[in-house]
C-alpha cells in the first residue's frame, strides 16, 4: 500500500512546499550540495518523491537528474512539477521495486537522496551499490533521517516513530559512516542538523496549529488534521530531544576504483 497517498503529498507540500516532501526546500537542497558543481552532471536522485529538488538539482545547477522512487503517483506528481517548472528535458523519472538500483556500474557523476533513505532497511547493501553505480570520482551526497545514539530509550523518538505509522529503519551518524567507509568510500563526512530542524520544526507545528490549520483541513479533514497533529507535535518533540536526527553524508568514490 501507498505510504505517500494523494491527500498525503497535499497536505506535506503545504508545510513544505510544492514538490518537497522533506523540510529546507532549495536552500537545503544546495546545502546538501554544497561544494559541488553538479553542470552538466549526471545525478541519481534515490527517492525523489514529487520531486522539488531535482527540479533544483536541474533548474539551478544545471544538472541532468534520474529520479527514482517506488512509488507511481509520486512519480507523476514529480514529472507534472517538472514540465511547469520547464526542466522536463533534464529529469528523467523511473519506476523501481525496493532493493538493487538497476543501473549498470560506474553510471553517475553523483548519487544525491534527501531524506529517502530511511525508508531502506538494508544499508549496508544500499551503500555498496551506490557506490557500484558512481563513476570513478563520483560524489554522493544526501540528506537522511539519522537517530541520536540513545534512539531506543529516547521516549520522545519512540512515540513519533509509533505516531508516523511509515517504514523507518533508521541508523546513528556514527553506523552510516562506518558503512560508508566499508563500503569504500573516502572522506566520508556527517553534518547534523538537529539544530536547524529543532527550530524549524517548531515553526512548521505553529503554522500547522495557526495559518495552515483550515487548508490542511481542506485537503484531508478535520479527523486526519487532528491526527497529523499528534505526530507533527511528536516530530518536533523528537527533534528537540536529539532523538531523531536530520544529518546531511558526504562521500566519495576515489578515481581508481
Ligand atoms: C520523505 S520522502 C522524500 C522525498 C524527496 N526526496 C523529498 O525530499 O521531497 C521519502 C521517499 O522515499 C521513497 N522511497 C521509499 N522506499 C524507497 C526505495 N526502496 N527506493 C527508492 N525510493 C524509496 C518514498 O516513496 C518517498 O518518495
């Protein structure tokens, strides 16, 4: 069953933007980025959702995106968003079933996900094939949904983990740098940004509870909106615990390889 139904995406996009189903919008989308030039480049956007930050990713750095997701209508959604945006022809849209990327080795300058991998349980076998799919002196770079290092007794994590009622399999900053580098890659780097999210998430849950409140209400009802608050107030209640993480990852496939 879909996880990112229709009345879903509505109410998401209206938090966080058309296209987002994440929170920073472009801003966050060239922080992950940071540092790279990605003209030209050939991007693999694992999870891309609706698609706002490839669109991004295409509109204003110039890159030629691959998007994936496994889930159609998110798809749809995203390829709608792109043609009104005008960067239909650098964005590229494929459907995938959950396990092994299907793309040959070596394809990508860059493997870009923003808070999609989270919903990977394997990570180990994630991050060997993405490192599989990155050219020699390719980049990957991502944003995720990481856990503090007390996630099982953190109660605030706990309860919104419960209350999101998604598939979550989440790992510490310090476990997905260890895969990372098991999996090769080089100059790995984490850069939390629990901070950042504890100060927007409580702007997001003031907006859902004031000015938000009637549209979201408009796109689903009074009994989801109600519900969703619940798990908005835990979000921000697991964010200003450390609990849960946002943590940007940085790494590198060397040119030997
Ligand atoms: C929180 S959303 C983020 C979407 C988008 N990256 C963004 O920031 O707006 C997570 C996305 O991951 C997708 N997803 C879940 N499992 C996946 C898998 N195994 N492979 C690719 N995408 C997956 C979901 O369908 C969803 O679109």
């Amino acid at each position: 069953m879909a996880q990112y139904g229709e009345e879903f995406i509505d109410r998401l996009h209206l938090v966080w933007g058309p296209g987002f189903l994440s929170p920073g919008g472009p801003e966050e989308v060239a922080e992950i980025t940071r540092g790279l030039d990605l003209n030209n480049t050939s991007v693999l956007d694992i999870g891309c959702g609706t698609g706002g930050p490839a669109i991004v990713l295409a509109r204003d750095m110039g890159a030629h995106v691959t998007c994936i997701d496994v889930e159609p209508q998110l798809l749809h959604r995203a390829s709608v968003l792109a043609s009104e945006a005008g960067v239909a022809e650098q964005i590229d849209y494929r459907l995938v079933s959950p396990g092994p990327l299907p793309f040959e080795d070596n394809g990508f300058d860059v493997v870009f996900s923003k808070d999609a991998l989270i919903h990977i349980p394997d990570k180990k076998s994630l991050f060997a094939d993405v490192m599989r799919v990155l050219k020699p002196g390719g980049s990957f770079a991502a944003s995720d949904w990481l856990s503090g290092e007390n996630a099982a007794e953190d109660d605030a994590l706990q309860q919104y983990i419960a209350l999101a009622n998604l598939d979550f399999t989440m790992a510490t900053a310090s476990q997905t740098a260890e895969i990372m580098r098991q999996a090769g890659f080089k100059d790995v780097a984490t850069n939390d940004r629990n901070a950042w999210y504890a100060e927007l998430s409580r702007q997001e849950l003031t907006q859902i509870e004031g000015q938000l409140r009637d549209d979201i209400i408009k796109v689903s009802s009074v009994e989801i909106y109600q519900q969703w608050l619940a798990v908005r107030r835990a979000l921000a209640a697991a964010t200003n615990s450390g609990g849960l993480r946002p943590t940007h990852l940085r790494g590198y496939k060397t040119l030997s390889r």
